[in-house]
C-alpha cells in the first residue's frame, strides 16, 4: 500500500530551507561550505557550495533528524483577521484587470465551482467571503491555501492567485512545503489532508 506520508517526508528531506533550525538539531552533522580547487591554470579557487547542500535529504541519519524536528514543531502562522483594503487599492482593482478579486472568480468558474458552493468547505463568514469577491476585503495566504485544497486548484493556478496578493510559497517554512507537496501531487482527499497536516502540526487555516 503506497504510504504518501513517507513520500511526504523525502519531498520534506529534499525541499525544507529552514537551514538555521536544522543545524541546531541533535545529530545534524554541518557539511564543509567552503571548498578549494586547483584549476588548469595552476591557480587554487575557492568557492562556497550552494544553500541547499545543508538539507536534510543530504544527512545520513535524515529520518531521526526529521522525527526530532517534528516534535518541535509549532505553528505560528496566524491570521484570523481580514484587513479591508483602502480606497485608493480598492479604486485601482476595479479597473484593473489583474485584480485578486476578478481573478479569483475566474478560477472559480474555471474549476466549475460556484461561490457559495467555495464557501461551504471554508470557515468564514459568508460577510466576509463576499467582502473578498467584491474585492473589499484581501485574502490571508492561510485562506488561500484552504480555498486551494477545498476546490482543488492546481498547484500553478494556486501560485498564480498568490502572486495577485503578494505571496509565494516559503520553503522555509514547514506550513508552505507541506501545502506545496498536497497541491503538485493532487492529495485533496479530505482524510489525506487531515493526516499530513496532523503529521506536521499545520493548523490555523480555513478548512471546516
């Protein structure tokens, strides 16, 4: 039977970038970052290996290192609160064509999802949700991070919506590499996402 938790945990290996919190973990062994080498001309050069040769995928003892990590992990992401935009932003969205507010609806309807059916699977306010589609309120990242699992939007699409409002995916931190892995590999089975978020301590969003 195919264990998508032990996938998830080598895409984790592989993409977290929290270096900082890695190094200070029992067992963690700090690779050489600074290399020499004697090219054809005779002369020695030195250089520095790229950030990710820090990451945990490249540690021998990768699976105890993660399991410590796990039992220190906290989230910390909160945004419970919906900043409403200002009259100037919300005068420059309704004659832009790049707005979040347009763009989201498209999105919608290009999954052939309704507005109110989005709501359903999302805990907020129906005032609020409607605030968001008529482009008075922004969305929070953990509210499109919810709406992106409840209606099954792609992982490009899921980027291109983000961008709208600022955001991108922050492989630093353990909230966005999770949700990264669920959106590339289509994991929106409820129960499935329950279990990966539950694995890592990913709390604070909007799912019901």
């Amino acid at each position: 039977m195919y264990d998508f938790i032990a996938d998830l945990d080598g895409y984790f290996c592989e993409t977290y970038a929290n270096y900082d919190k890695l190094c200070i973990l029992p067992g963690y062994v700090m690779p050489v970052m600074q290399r020499s080498e004697v090219r054809e001309d005779g002369r020695t050069y030195a250089y520095t290996l790229p950030a990710n040769t820090m990451s945990l995928a490249k540690q021998e003892n990768k699976a105890e290192i993660l399991a410590e990590l796990k039992k220190r992990m906290t989230d910390m992401t909160f945004s419970f609160s919906f900043l409403p935009y200002g009259f100037f932003t919300k005068i420059r969205n309704r004659f832009s064509k790049f707005a979040f507010f347009k763009a989201l609806k498209e999105m919608l309807a290009k999954y052939g999802i309704s507005e109110k059916d989005a709501l359903e699977y999302l805990d907020v306010s129906e005032e609020v949700w409607t605030g968001i589609l008529k482009g008075n309120f922004a969305p929070t990242k953990n509210l499109l991070y919810s709406l992106a699992l409840t209606s099954q939007f792609s992982y490009a699409d899921t980027c291109a919506l983000m961008q709208l409002c600022g955001y991108t995916f922050n492989f630093a931190d353990v909230k966005d590499v999770v949700i990264s892995y669920l959106l590339q590999q289509k994991v929106y089975n409820r129960g499935m996402i329950d279990r990966a978020l539950a694995e890592y301590k990913v709390g604070n969003l909007f799912i019901k």
